[in-house]
C-alpha cells in the first residue's frame, strides 16, 4: 500500500444497474471517478473494490487497468461491516499493520487537492493514535436522510482540525435535524474512514465475532466455497452501528471539501445542475412550463410538467417515481412497501 495505506470502496445500490457504474460524472463512472480521486493518495493498485456478483463483471469492465485480484466479490450482500472486515482481512495478509480508506463510491467531491489533504490528515491520526477516524461535513441544510455526529474534544497535534467523537445520531426526523444544524457543532457523517488493519480487525472482533470470525476462516482457507458458506452464517450490519458506535477511540476530521452523498435523486439534481427553464434538472425528452426546481430524468418518454415546482419524476421503464424533492429520502418507504406486497420484480 503506497504509503501504508489501503482503499476498497463499495457499490450501496442494489438495483439492477447500481448508479456507481453509470456514466454520471465527466462521462464516467461513479466508482472511475472515486478510484481516480484515491489514487494519487495510495497508488491504484492498491485499490480494492468490494462489490457483489452480480456487479462483479460491470465494476471490472469500468476499471480495466485495476489489477483483477483486487476486486473482492460478495457472495451475497451482508452490509458495510462485512464488506469491511472482508478487505480488511485481505490487506491484514500482506501488511497488517498498514493503515486503510474507505470510500463509498456514490459520493461527488469537489476541490480534490483538499479533499487529499484531508484523507491524508485522517490516514495520519489513524497511524499515530490507533484511532478509528471518520470525515465529518458541516451541514448546509436540515438533512434527514444522514447521519450526525457530535464532535468532542480535540485530538493533539492535529491543529484544532480533528476532534475525538462525543456521540454518534443515526438519521434524524426533520426537527431534530434543524437542532443539530442550529447547534452549529454537529456534522454529517461521511461515511469516509481510515484506520490501521490491526485497530479495525480488533473492534470488529470485540464487537461483531459473528461477522468477522466466519470470514477469516473463509480468507484463510482461500476458496470460494468457504466465502460462500461464510456469508450464510454472516449478519447483516453496518459498520456506523455494529463498530464505531461501540469503539472505545473514534475521532472525527472536519471536511474542507465540498461533498455529495449521491443517495437521492434530489441530491443528483445539484450535480446536474439546472439546465433548463426555471432551475430545472432535466435528462431526456422533457417539456417543462411554467414549473421550477424540479429535476426529471426520462431517458425514453415524452414528460410534460405543468405548473409544478420542486418534484422528482423518474422514469425506470417499468416504473415511475414521482416525488416531493424533500420526500425524496422517502423512497425506501416504497421499497418496504414493494416487498411487503410482494413486488420484488420491481426491487
């Protein structure tokens, strides 16, 4: 790992063809584009990407100069803690105590030579404390879609820039978010993290054994039918929950980039950029009168918008999602909803 340092990052989307692998930004991928922003920190082939099978051949296809040994394939989807501890057991393999990033890779990132900086601020507090390190975002606007997190008292040696984590708050409703944000103290949680292989691989043994022992029999053993039987007996947990909301040292450094998490359609609206009548967002055929604010996406069909402002509407095919931009967060409603009845064609 160039400078000790390791990256993986994974596709959050379950749908057919997740949002990472389409050419969103710049004419290419979402996952090209968070492999070309690390690699000037740790040297791309020293990328991992976790991902699962059925992505496998499209994430290879987008990044064909990566090394094919570096993309480790799920055998089923087991959340963010299992993804974790199955790259960081590979990197634990050849340089246990090298420190890691990871990075989802459904993020848009502005002023690269410091979101850089800062990665390497966070790399370095994880190798001189032994601390789990997260990026922390000062919050623009009462989001309820994030998670929040409380900043304590400074780490030394870091310039005032990093802080040791007084309190994780999972994903707020909307009063509860306007508090945070007027508190002027919490940040959004990234989910960006460094720390050294060794500190990682503790917690998750302290603190989730029934994730991380299976898979490190399965790596240890090196077959594809260990991982597999592995991943029967994983539970399915995130990281934020399972880890560092139980971990003895957690520090926080404060973003100075501008940061995206592309998890709803009407955060991809201020990528796109109003590029119609009204501050529209508009892709494909769409006749907007008299309506503003509203972000479409309609690769095939004619959409007309009269009289409307600040909606959604996407165009899947075999679906259609119309929706407030502030509900937008709303749509895993629908997909609970969707598999409550049954619908899980449409999933």
């Amino acid at each position: 790992m160039a400078g000790g340092s390791g990256t993986r990052f994974w596709p959050r989307s379950r749908a057919r063809v997740p949002k990472q692998l389409l050419p969103i930004l710049g004419g290419r991928s979402m996952l090209a584009e968070t492999c070309a922003r690390i690699a000037p920190v740790v040297g791309r082939d020293r990328v991992l990407i976790v991902t699962g099978r059925t992505h496998a051949r499209a994430v290879r296809a987008a990044l064909p100069r990566l090394p094919a040994a570096n993309v480790l394939v799920e055998p089923a989807g087991r959340n963010t803690a299992a993804a974790i501890a199955l790259a960081a057991l590979h990197v634990a393999r050849v340089a246990p105590e090298a420190v890691m990033v990871v990075l989802p890779a459904d993020h848009a990132i502005g002023d690269l030579p410091v979101f850089r900086a800062d990665v390497g601020l966070a790399l370095d507090v994880a190798a001189r404390t032994g601390a789990l390190v997260t990026i922390g975002v000062r919050p623009t606007h009462p989001e309820t879609g994030y998670g929040y997190i409380r900043p304590g008292a400074a780490v030394a040696g870091a310039r005032g820039r990093v802080a040791w984590v007084d309190a994780f708050v999972e994903k707020p409703d909307r009063a509860r978010a306007e508090r945070l944000l007027a508190e002027r103290r919490a940040l959004w949680n990234a989910g960006i993290f460094a720390w050294r292989v060794s500190s990682i691989l503790a917690e998750l043994r302290a603190n989730l054994p029934a994730v991380v022992r299976p898979l490190e029999a399965a790596v240890a053993a090196g077959t594809r039918r260990a991982l597999t039987a592995a991943y029967r007996r994983v539970p399915s947990i995130s990281i934020d929950y399972g880890v560092l909301e139980r971990a003895r040292r957690v520090a926080v450094v404060r973003a100075r980039f501008r940061w995206s998490d592309v998890g709803s359609w009407a955060a991809l609206a201020a990528l796109w950029g109003g590029n119609g009548e009204g501050g529209n967002a508009l892709r494909g055929r769409t006749v907007p009168i008299d309506s503003h604010g509203c972000l479409v996406d309609s690769p095939q069909r004619l959409v007309a918008l009269v009289g409307v402002r600040d909606l959604v509407v996407i165009d899947a095919n075999d679906a259609v999602l119309v929706c407030r931009k502030d509900r937008a967060q709303d749509v895993r409603l629908v997909v609970e909803e969707l598999r409550r009845r049954g619908l899980r064609q449409y999933l």
